[in-house]
C-alpha cells in the first residue's frame, strides 16, 4: 500500500472546511431542525443513502446508514432502552484515545432504556450544535496551518474529492459526518460503544510513521480489515480523529525537551543517526537532512539520501528491525518534521564524536587540521622565481609539453629494463643513444644528464644474492659484496684504503687518496690550519667535489657537518653507490658545461682531495663554478700534489691556480702540510665585500651581467664570470649565518616580513609555522602511525621539500637519519632557505630520472607531488623511478589528494608494493607502503 493513503487518512481535505465553514454551520443547524422532529430511538429512520468520508474516498469502502440502522434495530428489539444523556455531556475533546479507553473499559456506565422528554432533547441537541461548530472551528484553523504542506501531496484517491465538494448534497452528508462524530448514534447502547472502541485497529505511532514504510502499509491493512468486518462507519471515524488528536499532541510534545527514557524504536533511531554522523556524515548535511519537508509517509526509494561514509558499507536491514551493527550503516531517510532529533542533539552528536579517539586517530593521519598549516597561497608564487622560470633550456623542454591522457595505467605490465648498465641503471645518465649523438666530450659531456624521452617504465633487476642492507653506523665500515659486487676500485684504489674485499663483505678502513691513515685525522688536520672553520659551529654545510667512496663525508658526521657528495659515473666504477650504501650522502654528478643543481652562495665550505678537476683550464671555468655556489667568507681546501710536489706539471698547475685565485680575490689562508699522510693542504677564503673585485687593474675574470641570476641552475650553461657580492643588510649572503644548531630553527635574517611566504603568511611566520607543523606530523603520525621500523632507516629524500620543515623535524627525532631535500624546478625556489638553516638540497624535475644509482634510499617522501606533478607529465614512469631509487624493504609515504593517492596505491600494488595504510579525509589521503623483492621474468625491448 502506497504510504500516502495512511497519510491522507489523518487529515481531511484542509481546502474544503477552509472554503464552506459557514455553509456547514447553517447546513448543520437544518440537520439538526430534522433530526429533532423525525428522531426517535426506539425505531430509526430507514435512510439507505450512501455517505462518503474523506477516509472512505481514500481507502475505497462505502458505508451506508442502512448497516447501523440494521443493528440498532436489533439493539432495540432486545432492550429498547434508550442511552443516558449524561454520558456525553462530558466531551473528551482532544484527549488521547488511550485516556477515553481506559476509562470505558474501567466503569463502563450502562444506563436505562426509556424516551426523554421533549425539552431534554432541546438541550442535548442545542449542546451539540455548540460541539459541532466547535469541532468545525478547530478543524478548520488546523487545516489551515497544514494546508500549505499538504497540497502537493494528496492521494490518487482524492481526486474525486472535488467534484463532491462542489455538491450540496456532500456537503450535507459531510456536515453529518462531522456531526455523528460528536453525538451518538440512534438507539446504541453505551456498552455497544465500547465494544466498538475496543475491536478498533490500533493506531500507527508516531516512531513507526517516522521510520518505517513497511509498518505503515501493514497497519492501514488492518485498518481495512477492520472495517470490512465491522462495517463500523463511526469506529473510521472515530479512528481519524483519533489519528488527528495524536499528531496535534505530538506537535506539543516536540515542543518539550526529549525524556530520557526514549521508545526502544525511537532509541535505536538514535543510535542510527549517531552512527551515520560517526562515519563521516557533515553537520550541515544532517542539517539539511532536518529541514526537508515534512514527509512522514514518503517511500523509501525516493526518501533513502545516501551520504559520503569514510570507511562504512551500507547494507539495507529489515523494515521492522532497526539496530545498527557495528562496521555497517543504514540508508538515511527524509524523517518527520514531529520525528528524530533536533539541531541542538545532532550538535552535541557531533561534539560527542568530534572527541572520540577515531576523530583524534584520522586527525593526527592527516597531521595538518589541527597543525594551523594552510594549503599553499596561489598569490604567494608570484613573489617566488623557480628553477623552471630561470632557465632558458628548460622553457625550450617545456614548449613540446606532456604526452596527450591521463597518464592511468593500472594493471600495468611490468618489465626489466634490457640495457648494458643492468642493475645499476641510471636513465639520464646511461643514456648510450644520446651519448652516440654527442658532438665533443671535451667538457665531460658524455658524464652529464641526457634523460631519456619518453622516461623508461621498465624495472630495474636486482644483483644476485642481494641482501638487507647492513645498517648504520656499522655500514660506514661494511657492507654486503652481492649488494654492490664491482671489485676494480678495491683493486684499484685498496693500497689507500678506499676499499677492500673480505670475505663477503667490501670493507672500507676510512681512508683516501689524501688520508690513507684515516679521514678523522685529515679533518683535524683541517681544523688545526684554519681554526676558524670550526667544524659543526661556524662550518656546517659543506660540498665534496670528486668525493670517491665519501669517506671523507662519513666521518664528518661526528663533527655535526653535513657533506654533499658527488662524483661522475665514470671508471672508477660505482664508488657514489658505495657511498649511498654505507649510508653517506652522494649524487652522480660532474663539473662539465653546466652548472652544478645547487643554488648561489649556500655551501660553508668546498673541498677537493685530489679531485682530478683542471680548475685553471679555460680561464677557470669550473673554479668560478666554485665560487658561485661559494658562500661569501667561506673556504675551499685544496688538497693535491700541485700544492706540495715540485714535479715540472705539478709547478706550472700551481702558478696558474694562484694567478686565477688572485684574480678572484680569493685569499690563500694557509698552506700546510700533513706529516702523516705526507699531504699538503691550500685552503683559501671567499671575500665577503666588492672591494677587491673594483681594485682589480685588470677584470679577469669578468663580472657578471646583472641580468645573470646566479641562483639559475637547471640545465643552465656555465658561466666564465664572477657575481657580486651582496652587501645590503637584507640580502641573502651579506652575513653569515647562525652558528650550528641556532641557524636550524631561526628564520633567516633575509626573509622579509613584506614577502608574502609559499602558505600566505608573513615569510618569517611561514617558515615558523611549517616547521612546528612537520613536527606535529613525525610526532604524532610518521614515528608511530605508519607501522614503520625506523631502526633500519638512514638515507631519506624529500621529494618535495619546501622550508626543510620534514627534514628538521626528521632530524630531531631520528639523529641518525639523513634527509635529501628535493626542491622541483617548477616549485617556489626555498633551496636558499633549506640551506641557511643548516640542512642540504638539490634541484630536480620528477618528469626525469634522478641522478643516483638504485636501490640508494631507505624512505621517499611525497608531500602533493603527484597531484601537481601529472599535471606535467605521466605517473607510471615516475613510481617506475620510484621503485629504482628504493631499496628492497624500503618504505614511501605519500601525502596528498585522495585521487593521486589512490592512482599511486594501484599502480604499487602492480608493482607488488605492500601497502600498509591508505586513509582519506575530506579530499585529502595519505598512503605509507613498502617495496617486495618482487621482480617480473620477462624483459623489455632494448632501445634502439
């Protein structure tokens, strides 16, 4: 049964008593003239006539007179007595049916048969004439504050209501039926009533007319049975007004304060709504959820309004049974105006939710709602250059664009990648086509990137017998062979300690070509020349040219000194992959034709041991590189046997590098000697003014043009020139920093509060602000949410950095990590910053391979990479270069849109990735996984 026929059953027509009170009024007076003189309650009148009610209409049964007149006749025959006035001089009104029952039931009045006298009936009848305008006046004022919601939602069956309210003859017979509501019917006896009140079907409640359409269709069915077998024209009757006392006293109720001891249906409604709003449903959409129309009676399939569940599936219970299982939710429903809870319970719903421990778990996830971090200012780019902005060569890459689609390949087919370099593939740098291309490798062209384009989506094979990584510190002096298994450095280099093998292991004694007996001494050595250096105080940043196996690095550690290592792929074969396996920090990189991935005047120190640099070829190109990324007042250490061997080459070297250095207004500080190592040293210091540079009598080599930025340093060209040095106190590089570990956390002098910083703050306050909000997410998140062992953790990149604020708050937590920091050639140039305060980085743009070998890193973290990055290019090469870069057992957290999350979660699990967590939150995921040993059989095509 349509659930509007019950609704329609509760209320009558609210037009026609609005339009025609009067006319029943004076109708009902005629009737009432008739009944006085015809009325007689021993023998009642023999009317046949038919008398349709709204209820009647609505549920399609026609009651004739001639059925109650047949059973008063009968009632007559066996008593004839005639009921007592008084039982309806007290009229119940508008009480509950309940109360009038109770009291029927309890003292039912039997009262004596016998006809009134003439002037009683006068006064019954004029005391029910004040009923029945009474009860028309009541009706008619109800009917109007209802009309409004019930004229779009009148039943099929009351379109014959019309044509009979625009009949005289219904409005009589309706004028009646009101009447007969308020007065008894002729020749029934009290007792007759009563037994007609109990055999009524019981009436919905007002949870059943709120919650279920099945309820309701099963009660109007046994309505109809009800009449059909009492053919009881005043119980319907009777029923609707029943019906309309109840919603009118719910009406009142709703007014007053919920008691605590709610219905069990009404309870569990509760319990419905409060689970929905726990899964993830928002105040405003339970609000709107409550301001709907009222309608109570509206079928489910265009009532259910499903809304967006975190984690929860919806499964559909029984209409009757309205308990809520935990881990499943039901459909949520339009509910009754009269019906669940008000604004004020949902609020403190929410609040009661918003403080349990599952809200406080997915804040936490995510680390930014409660951190104050906002998302990143459009506004504020417009006041940072990028990589991307600076470098001419990269807005010619640029100008062809990313491949046409989406960049979606899930269920990808992965392959080996078939080339020469095998597992130590590195794309832009084994590039054997583009190398073959080349037209000179007189400036080490042959040694610099040339990214392969498409990028490979191809695997990297593993070394056989490759094992879990030896961890730090014990890796700095060993590591597995199988891992690494090249032994022409050993043999090359193993009479000065570089490396050696034994047994299964490549063992590494600390030395170098410089410092056979060990690189701590070469450092103190340093120190004691220049005390000044003040290694881990004044000196913490520093770059290592030519940098070998690192060992140089490594030890540095204990010194609180950060080295950025690097070293050509070339002859002396794999030894930055020696380092970034013993836990060093190292990149493939060579000083060629181009600039070096860094920025201007950032490192505190630049060292070179027997480099094999020819710094004073070609005017001293590749020195004046040097000083570029020089900070001004800083050192370089020149330890090579042009500085202490009298050889004829040795000499000739040493006289032009003094020249060149002298032209730079670099200072030779000191010049001393190593007993140990037989060693000498040449460490020489930047200027920190302009002075010099204008005393010069000749401008060799030349100062730069001012339209040369000198922090441009992507695919950029080098330069034969020399950069001012800044001067103004608000220019980065005028001052040196704040002592180690002070500058770590102290926002550099040079940020102007008038900058608008990469979040939309003050620049200073940005920074303050992304480093307490890196530290809140380690904390509470990285350190024990993510399921991770960061036992076994120590080389780490940030693949999106921005201030540096991960890797400090990485630092802090785990001494004995180190972190990459990658600024994207596309992203707000921070590299500066990262830098001042004591931390290190590199240019790069994640649309190419990175310059390191695989199997380098122990984590990657993606903070909104992927969601800007395919905005460029494609996905799939990218988690392919992923999967180069991190070790077996080596873990990746992303933090990102929920989109780009799940696109990187399915192509990882192609890559038979294991992901251990993926949680979305308002738009926002974040994914933590780690890499199998899987690796596929089959291989790639070799390229052409």
């Amino acid at each position: 049964m349509a659930m509007g026929k019950i609704r329609t059953s509760k209320r009558s027509s609210g037009t026609s008593y609005t339009s025609t009170v009067t006319t029943v009024v004076f109708v009902s007076l005629c009737v009432l003239g008739v009944w006085m003189l015809t009325s007689n309650n021993v023998v009642p009148p023999q009317t046949t006539t038919a008398i349709s009610t709204d209820a009647d209409a609505d549920s399609g049964l026609t009651t004739t007179n001639a059925d109650y007149s047949n059973k008063d006749s009968n009632q007559a025959g066996d008593g004839g007595s005639e009921k007592a006035h008084p039982v309806f001089e007290d009229n119940p009104g508008l009480l509950p049916e309940d109360a009038i029952r109770n009291d029927d039931q309890s003292h039912p009045k039997e009262t004596g048969g016998g006809e009134g006298s003439k002037e009683e009936q006068e006064r019954v009848a004029e005391e029910n004439l004040k009923k029945a305008v009474h009860l028309a006046s009541s009706e008619e004022r109800t009917k109007e504050a209802e009309s409004n919601n019930i004229k779009d939602d009148q039943p099929e069956s009351g379109k014959q209501q019309p044509e009979q309210e625009n009949n005289a003859q219904s409005l009589l017979k309706k004028a009646e039926s009101v009447f007969e509501d308020q007065i008894p019917q002729p020749g029934l006896q009290v007792k007759d009533q009563v037994e007609l009140e109990q055999a009524k079907p019981e009436t919905t409640t007002t949870s059943q007319l709120e919650n279920s359409e099945s309820i309701n269709a099963d009660q109007s069915s046994k309505q109809e049975e009800a009449q059909n077998a009492e053919g009881d024209h005043s119980s319907m009757k009777e029923q609707q007004e029943s019906i309309l006392m109840q919603d009118q006293q719910q009406q009142k109720e709703e007014e007053k304060p919920k008691p605590e001891d709610e219905k069990p249906d009404q309870q569990q409604t509760t319990v419905q709504q409060e689970n929905n709003i726990h899964e993830g449903t928002s105040q405003d959409q339970v609000e709107h959820d409550e301001a709907l129309p009222a309608e109570p009676n509206a079928s489910s399939s265009n009532a259910d309004q499903q809304m967006p569940q975190e984690t929860a599936t919806t499964t559909q219970s029984q209409p009757d049974q309205k308990t809520v299982t935990e881990g499943e939710t039901q459909p949520k429903k339009r509910r009754h105006k009269h019906g669940g809870k008000n604004k004020e319970d949902i609020k403190q719903t929410k609040e009661k939710v918003a403080s349990s421990s599952s809200s406080d778990d997915s804040s936490a996830l995510l680390g930014g709602e409660n951190s104050g971090i906002p998302k990143e200012s459009k506004e504020s780019k417009k006041s940072w250059a990028t990589q991307a902005d600076q470098s001419e060569n990269e807005k010619e890459r640029r100008k062809s664009g990313p491949e046409s689609g989406d960049g979606r390949i899930y269920g990808y087919t992965w392959k080996l990648c078939n080339v020469t370099a095998g597992p130590d593939y590195i794309p832009c740098l084994d590039n054997e086509k583009a190398v073959r291309q080349l037209h000179s490798t007189r400036h080490f062209e042959h040694r610099e990137r040339h990214c392969p384009d498409p990028p490979p989506t191809c695997l990297v094979p593993l070394p056989q017998g490759y094992k879990k990584p030896v961890e730090w510190p014990r890796s700095r002096e060993q590591i597995w062979y199988h891992n690494v298994p090249h032994t022409k450095l050993a043999e090359v280099k193993g009479h000065q300690n570089w490396v050696k093998v034994t047994g299964e292991f490549l063992t590494f004694p600390g030395g170098g070509t410089q410092f056979i007996h060990g690189a701590l001494h070469y450092i103190d050595f340093i120190q004691e020349s220049v005390p000044e250096i003040a290694w881990g105080k004044h000196t913490r940043v520093i770059l290592d040219v030519g940098c070998g196996v690192a060992s140089f690095g490594g030890y540095l550690f204990e010194k609180d000194v950060l080295a950025m290592s690097f070293a050509p792929k070339d002859e002396h074969e794999a030894q930055v992959q020696f380092a970034l396996e013993r836990g060093i920090p190292a990149i493939s990189a060579v000083m060629g034709s181009q600039r070096l991935p860094f920025p201007s005047r950032v490192f505190d120190l630049l060292h070179c041991a027997r480099c094999r640099v020819p710094w004073h070829a070609e005017g001293g190109s590749l020195l004046l590189e040097l000083n570029r990324v020089l900070r001004p007042g800083g050192y370089f250490v020149w330890s090579a046997t042009p500085v202490y061997q009298t050889l004829e080459e040795d000499v000739e070297i040493w006289k032009e590098m003094s020249a060149l250095t002298k032209s730079m207004c670099w200072e030779l500080v000191t010049i001393k000697k190593d007993k140990l190592n037989s060693v000498g040293a040449a460490i020489y210091h930047k200027p920190v003014s302009n002075e010099c540079y204008e005393q010069r009598k000749q401008n060799q080599p030349p100062m730069c043009k001012n339209e040369d930025d000198p922090n441009a340093a992507w695919y950029v060209p080098l330069q034969s020139c020399m950069h001012r040095v800044p001067e103004g106190e608000a220019e980065r590089g005028s001052q040196w920093p704040e002592e180690w570990p002070l500058r770590l956390q102290t926002p550099p002098y040079w940020l102007n509060k008038s900058q608008m910083g990469i979040y939309g703050k003050p620049a200073p306050e940005d920074f303050t602000a992304d480093c307490e909000h890196w530290k809140k997410v380690v904390s509470k998140t990285y350190l024990n949410g993510l399921g991770i062992s960061w036992g076994n953790v120590r080389n780490v990149m940030d693949m999106r950095a921005v201030y540096g604020g991960f890797a400090t708050a990485m630092r802090e937590a785990i001494n004995k990590v180190w972190v990459l920091n990658v600024v994207n050639v596309d992203s707000p140039d921070t590299l500066p910053i990262i830098y001042e305060r004591g931390l290190f980085g590199i240019y790069h743009d994640w649309c190419e391979s990175f310059s390191t070998y695989p199997r380098s890193y122990d984590l990657l973290h993606a903070d909104h990479l992927f969601s800007r990055l395919k905005k460029r290019c494609k996905i799939p090469p990218v988690m392919a270069e992923i999967d180069r870069i991190v070790r077996p057992g080596g873990k990746l957290i992303v933090r990102d849109e929920s989109a780009a999350i799940g696109e990187v979660e399915n192509l990882l699990k192609s890559l038979r990735w294991e992901v251990h967590l993926t949680f979305s939150k308002n738009q926002e995921g974040i994914l933590s996984a780690q890499k199998s040993d899987w690796r596929p059989d089959e291989y790639a095509a070799a390229p052409s």
